[in-house]
C-alpha cells in the first residue's frame, strides 16, 4: 500500500472516487443507510442524548 488508508464500506471510510461519483450502486446505498441507521439507534439508546419534555 502507498500510505493511503484501505477503503471500507462497512465503516464509511471510502476514497475519492466514491464521494466524486454521480450515482451510486443499490448495494452500496443501502450500506450506507444500514450504517446510519444504526448510529440512529445507537444515539436513541443513549440516555444523555434523550430530548426532556
């Protein structure tokens, strides 16, 4: 490898080519989505980041 970090969807770590890039393939839309996702659960399921009523 030159130095460069090694691209991984699973941990949205993708190069410039991905972030330059018109369309997207289905399956790489839906990593993304899952991945959001489950931040989204992640910061619900967190007490400190609950909205007080």
């Amino acid at each position: 490898m030159s130095g460069e970090e090694e691209e991984n969807a699973a941990e949205l770590k993708i190069g410039d080519e991905f972030l330059k890039a018109k369309c997207l393939m289905n399956c790489e839309v839906a990593v993304i989505l899952e991945h959001k996702y489950e931040q989204l659960q992640q910061m619900s399921d967190d007490p400190l980041n609950q909205v007080s009523q």
